[in-house]
C-alpha cells in the first residue's frame, strides 16, 4: 500500500459524514412537503427555512464530494447527489408523460437506494491526480467552444427572465423578438443539438474527473457541470416534449411560473424554485469556473483573478435570486 493510499486511509471521513449528502437526498421531497404544510398554515419564516435547507442539498453533496480518502462510488454517489433539485423536476415530468399513478416521492426513494446500493459495492480509493486521459484535451477543448457559442442564447435567456421584475409584458416582448432569431428553423435544431453536446462531453469530463478526488473549487466545476448537463436535458424535455408537444400549450411566462396557482402554491410547482435558482445560480458560477481556469493559465495575477471570482459569484448569486424574485411576483 502506497503512503498516499495510507494517509488517504487515515483521514477518511466517518460513515455517517459519506452517507450524508445520500440522506438529504431522500429527504428532499420531505422537506418541499413540510414547505407547503408550513405555508398553508401560513408560517412564512419555517417554510423559508425548510426551503433553504432542501436548496443546500447540492452545497452537501459538494463538500463530501471533495473530501479525501473517499472510495470511488460514494465520492460519485456525492456528486450526483449534488443534482437532487433539478432531478426531481425531471422525475415529475416523466412521471406525468408516463401517466404513473406511483408517487413521485416513493420513486424517488426507490431510485436513489438502487444508486446507493451500486455506490457502495465501488469501493477503491483514489487520490488527487490532474493527469489527462490521452484524447480528454480535445473534449475539454470542444465543450469550452461550444460553451462560448451557447453563452450568447444563456445570457439573452437570462436577462429576458429578468424582465420579469418588471412585469410578464415586457418578458413576452423581449421573449418574441429572441424568438425570431433562436426558433428560426435553421438555428432552432442547431441550438439543440449543441445543447445536447454540451451536456453530453460535460457529463463524459464529469466522469474522468470524478474519479479523483479534487480541490473544492474544481469539485464546485465538476458539480455544477453535471447540475447543469441534468438539467438542460430536463429542461429541453419539458419545453419540447412535456410542454410544446404533450400539452400542446405555449412555453411562456405562465408555463415558466407555473400559473395560474404560482410557484410557492402549488405542491407539485415548488420544485422548480431551488431547480431554476440554482439552475441559473450555477450556469454563471459554471462559466466563471472556465474562465478562472483559463486566466490562471494564462498567468493573470492571483489577486485579480480571487477579486472577479468572489465578485463574479457575488453578482451570480443576485441575477439568480432577483430572476426567482420576478418569477414569484417581486415587481420594480
Ligand atoms: C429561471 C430560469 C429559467 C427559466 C424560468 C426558463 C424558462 C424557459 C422557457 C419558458 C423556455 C421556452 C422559451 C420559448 O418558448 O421561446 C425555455 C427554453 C429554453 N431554455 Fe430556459 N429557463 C431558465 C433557465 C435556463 C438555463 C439556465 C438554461 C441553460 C443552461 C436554459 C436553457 C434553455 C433552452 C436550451 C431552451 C430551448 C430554447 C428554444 O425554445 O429553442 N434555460 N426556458
């Protein structure tokens, strides 16, 4: 046995610490039921709580993720408990195209145990080691060029969901003049696809990179990557399939908050609040990981590239909770 392997051994974190991130998991459909019992009742400041606890599942998932002395399935079985949010919206959506009569909340339990069970049989520990896989530099490659094409749809998306705070016209407005460029036949099928690659070499660099254990920062990189690869697939599921097709109904303002009972009301609805914060909240922290990367690459002085990380975050953080705030009726 190697010392490394040895010293890894020695620090690892306790059973119950390995298997936490697993029982927040299983208890987050719990915790947005408690939510909506809390709101019914009308005791605003315990819903909030329970809301904020559900939305620091993936926070859990990241630190034991990046913890040492991991074996291999949990350490990946933390990561992807980092995706709790936006999976369950992707459950409840298909769940609903299949016509189920399971509860979403028993499925889940099911599902989450069968991951557990395969977690635990992976058991070899693997330490730190940036070394590439002949042929991963062109994937890196790939998903940081497509990554800069797609920034020009997100940040559009982004900023017309922010003229929400203003009012659902101005949303509708700025939403038909993206329109005709994103849904012209021509762009349309590429924007998907690219979407779909994006997701795909994401999850692909996830999984190498998942292997090992890794500093917090580069694990916040791999989480929120395999957060957002989940959750454009669930999203592009519930616009082109669930919504456009199943449905056949609009993907407006009212599809996005759920009208006419809202986000906060709704049982089934207040899901898709921690899944579009974070959602949003971790595409621009995703992004500035990038670019942190490529800056200190390139030699960029440490102190500058800590100040746009901290503000950067700070600034995401903002975008994400004033888009919920508009969404949830907050008007300026
Ligand atoms: C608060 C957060 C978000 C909300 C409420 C939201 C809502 C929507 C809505 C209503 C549509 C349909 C647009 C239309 O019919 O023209 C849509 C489409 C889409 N969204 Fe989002 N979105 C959010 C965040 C994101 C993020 C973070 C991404 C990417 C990482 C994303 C990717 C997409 C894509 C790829 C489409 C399909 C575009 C198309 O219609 O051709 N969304 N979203």
């Amino acid at each position: 046995m190697t010392n490394l392997h040895t010293q890894a051994l020695e620090r690892s974190p306790s059973k119950v610490v390995v298997w936490l991130p697993l029982l927040a998991t299983l208890g987050y459909p719990f915790l947005l039921m408690l939510f909506h019992t809390q709101i019914n009742q009308g005791n605003g400041p315990a819903a909030v709580l329970l809301l904020l606890v559900a939305s620091a599942v993936p926070l859990l998932g990241m630190l034991v993720a990046s913890r040492p002395g991991l074996p291999l399935g949990l350490r990946r079985l933390a990561y992807a408990c980092v995706v709790a949010p936006t999976l369950y919206v992707f459950l409840g959506v298909v769940q609903a195209l299949l016509g189920s009569s399971l509860p979403d909340p028993l499925v889940w339990c099911v599902l989450w145990s069968l991951a557990a069970l395969l977690a635990a049989r992976r058991g070899r520990v693997l330490e730190t080691e940036r070394q590439l896989r002949p042929g991963l530099g062109r994937w890196r490659v790939a998903h940081g060029i497509s990554a800069l094409v797609l920034c020009l749809y997100v940040l559009f998306h982004l900023g017309n969901h922010l003229t929400g705070l203003v009012g659902p016209a101005l949303h509708a407005e700025v939403m038909d003049a993206g329109r005709t460029v994103y849904r012209a036949w021509f762009i349309e099928p590429l924007l998907v696809l690219a979407f779909v690659f994006q997701a795909v070499s994401g999850l692909y660099l996830a999984w190498h990179w998942s292997a090992k254990r890794q500093d917090l920062l580069r694990t916040f990189q791999i989480a929120t990557g395999v957060y957002l690869a989940v959750f454009v697939l669930g999203h592009m599921n519930s616009v082109f399939i669930y919504a456009r097709t199943y449905l056949g109904i609009p993907t407006d303002w009212n599809f996005a908050t759920g009208a006419p009972t809202g986000l906060l009301l709704d049982p089934w609805n207040i899901r898709l609040v921690p899944h579009y914060t974070l959602g949003v909240f971790f595409v621009l922290g995703h992004l500035l990981a990038g670019l942190r990367v490529v800056l200190e690459a390139h030699g960029v002085a440490p102190g500058r590239v800590r100040g746009l990380w901290y503000g950067g975050m700070f600034a995401s953080a903002l975008v994400a909770l004033a888009i919920i705030a508009g969404m949830l009726g907050l008007r300026l």
